[in-house]
C-alpha cells in the first residue's frame, strides 16, 4: 500500500492554458474523490468516482472542468482555458466500499498567473 | 443536507496544555463525523472517526472526540499538547449509509507555544 498519490505536486500555467493532473488511488479502493482547497478554507467537493462510474458532480465544476476514470484505476481532472481563480489545491482521496473515512493525496498545487 | 462550523479559526495552548478544537454540526438524520489533520503543503490525514456505537472516539497521536447528540457537537481533544500538533484541523460529516459526500468545515489552525 503506497498511499494516494497525485502529479504534479506544483503547476504554474499562464491563464488561459489548459492543465491536467493525475491521481493514482490505493489499488483496493474502488471510490474515488476530487477536491479543491482554497488558502484559509476547508476542501470543497467537486467529484466522486465509484469504479469508472462518476456518480456526483458538484455545481463547482464548470463546463472548464472534466473528470475521468478509465478503467476504475487512475483518475485525471483536466481543467481548460485556466483562469486566476482555478488556483488552489487539488486534492484526490480514495475510499473502499463500507469503509468510511478517505485516505488523500498530497495535492497538486495550482497556480495561473 | 449536512454541514459542519468549527469555532476560532486560530488556537494557541502552550506545549504540555489541553488542547480543545470545537465542531458543531448541523444534520437531519444521525451523521457520521471525521477529524483530519492537514500539515502545511500535505494532504489530509483522518485522525478519527465516529460512525455507530460508542460516541467517545479515540484517535491517532493521543487525540479523542466525544460525539454529543444533544449539543450537535464532535469536539476534538488531547491532554497535552505536543510541539508536532501545530497544524490545521479539519471537522468533517456525511450521512450515513452507502455513498454519502463528506463535506469539511473552514478548519482550526492550532499553534503549540513552547
């Protein structure tokens, strides 16, 4: 078990941009969950995964904003035409069935300038 | 719909003094509570977790919370302080039952003076 783990761990891109990052759960974990952490403020939901279903999408996501997980394995959030107020944490967790309680990545840390 | 309010954005306890983090939560059905632990520029670590049966919860790193259903409260605890408690923590509730979304509160930065 090697934990959660998201690429990059710090992303610079210039506005407008599209970017993607990856996140590689615990290989027993069949649901998988894509927050976002704004500086001072507690993560906010934006998607979640069972298997390579995405059952939940939160009105966070907008149309910039695009999730997959192929194969029920790794997950990519890909967001498009980034702008100044994309920048924040991206954290992925990833749970098993009946288990409750996530285990997170390290985030990948988000900066458009 | 579930929400959770954590009291005192910033706490300061002097190394070896109790440390209390509040949590209030708000919810129509019983919830499931969740303390995590988020060290700077890192993910967040579940330090506990309260889902049935007794409502004095103990966690990793000496930390204990006491679900209290009739103060809609999950404070966390721990007897003394330690220099490596500085972090921010974060109280957390979904519904019960199959999937049901975590939703985390604005979280508790805790400074631990020497």
């Amino acid at each position: 078990d090697t934990g959660v783990s998201q690429d990059p761990r710090h992303k610079i891109t210039k506005r407008g941009q599209n970017v993607t990052f990856r996140c590689d759960p615990i290989s027993e974990h069949n649901r998988l969950y894509w927050y976002r952490q704004t500086l001072g403020q507690g993560p906010e939901f934006l998607t979640y995964f069972q298997n390579e279903a995405q059952l939940e999408k939160s009105r966070l996501l907008s149309d910039r904003f695009s999730a997959e997980r192929p194969k029920g394995s790794f997950s990519t959030l890909e967001i498009q035409r980034t702008e100044q107020g994309d920048s924040a944490m991206y954290l992925c967790a990833s749970s098993s069935q009946g288990n409750y309680g996530y285990t997170f990545g390290s985030g990948t840390r988000l900066t458009v300038v | 719909a579930q929400s959770v309010t954590q009291l005192g954005s910033h706490v300061s306890v002097s190394e070896g003094a109790l440390v209390l983090l509040r949590c209030n939560y708000s919810s129509s059905v019983p919830p499931y509570l969740f303390w995590y632990v988020q060290y700077p520029n890192q993910g967040l670590q579940l330090l506990l977790k309260y889902t049935t049966g007794a409502t004095l919860v103990k966690g990793i790193n000496g930390f204990e919370a006491e679900f209290k259903k009739s103060e809609t409260s999950f404070h966390l605890t721990k007897p003394s302080a330690h220099m490596s408690d500085a972090a921010e923590y974060f109280c957390a509730v979904s519904g019960t039952g199959g999937y049901q979304k975590v939703t985390f509160g604005t979280g508790t930065k805790l400074q631990v003076i020497p």
